[in-house]
C-alpha cells in the first residue's frame, strides 16, 4: 500500500490538477506522483531536456550566422561609403541637377532589384560569399596588414592599390548586372 500524503496548495494550482485529471487515464495522485517524481529525481527526465538543449543548439548556430551575416554587410556598406567618398569629385554646378536627375533613376532601379530579390527569396550576400568561398577559398585568410588586397596573389611588379583600383574600366553596374543574368 502507498503512503498517503496530505498537502496544502493555492487555488490556483487546485484548480489546474482538477482539470488536469479530468482527462481520460488521469487522477491526481498519479499526476502529483509524476511531477513530485520529476521534482526529485531531475535527472531521470534527461530526454526531454537533451531535446530542447539540442533546439538551443540550433538557435545559438542560427543566431551566430546572422550575426556574421550582418557584420559582413555592415562593414560592406562602410567600406563602400569610405571608398565613395573619397574617389567621388564634386561636380560643378551645372551638372548637379542632371546628376540629382541620373541618380534618382539608378536609386529607382536599385529598389526595385532589391524588391526583386527579397520576393523571390534570394539572398546576394549568401550567393557571392559562396561563389567566393568556392573559387577562392583563402580570401578570408590573408590580412590587409601583409600588403596586398585581400584575395589578390603577390605580383612582381609594384603598382600602387590606387592604380589598381581605378587603372580599369568599371563593369556594368549590379542593377546591368542582374538584368543580363550574372548576379
């Protein structure tokens, strides 16, 4: 025969076992054993614990790849910023309403190719991080501090990185670029 136990508890929690054991296969004794069980014993209820450490896991993986993602955007956008700033010229005054003009149709463009992809569920970042990481799996690896662009091989001749930078013809632009199919 089991012991009896007699235990004074709020209304609240009275009111939750009565309709907790007004479920078919329940009483309260057995749903007071079962949770006094599970207060005593902590570790005998480990599957159910390893299951939402393992959710955890999964959320802390999560969480860690959005915070790359957003680091690497970040300091995109601030190289870009830096970069524009300090290449762009300041136009003469004549031109700058033809130039608020041709700027406010490549703003326009760049909306609508983001709308484009954020509806078609692509993600830029992602897809240039992997063709990257795919054609050039050490770019992350050098330091700026070892004297050469990150990615670039050591070349013999010695032109500056500002030569570099502006000695070619710039491609078509990322907005060119997704109409003809290349990002």
């Amino acid at each position: 025969m089991k012991p009896k136990l007699s235990a004074y508890v709020s209304d609240s929690v009275a009111q939750r076992l009565e309709l907790a054991a007004r479920r078919p296969g329940t009483n309260k004794s057995a749903i007071v054993e079962a949770a006094l069980d599970r207060f005593l014993n902590p570790e005998r209820d480990a599957s159910g614990d390893a299951a939402l450490i393992r959710r955890l896991d999964r959320m802390s993986r999560q969480l860690d790849r959005s915070d790359r993602d957003l680091s690497i955007m970040a300091e995109t956008i601030a190289l870009f910023v830096r970069y524009y700033l300090t290449i762009t010229p300041p136009l003469p005054s004549p031109d700058q309403d033809a130039a608020r003009a041709l700027g406010r149709e490549r703003f326009e463009m760049f909306v609508a190719q983001v709308g484009k992809r954020v509806a078609s569920g692509g993600r830029l970042v992602a897809d240039v991080m992997e063709q990257v990481s795919t054609s050039n799996p050490d770019l992350f690896m050098r330091h700026i501090e070892e004297g050469a662009p990150l990615g670039a091989s050591p070349r013999a001749d010695d032109k500056s990185r500002s030569q570099d930078a502006t000695g070619e013809q710039p491609g078509p632009s990322p907005a060119g670029r997704e109409e003809v199919g290349y990002v």
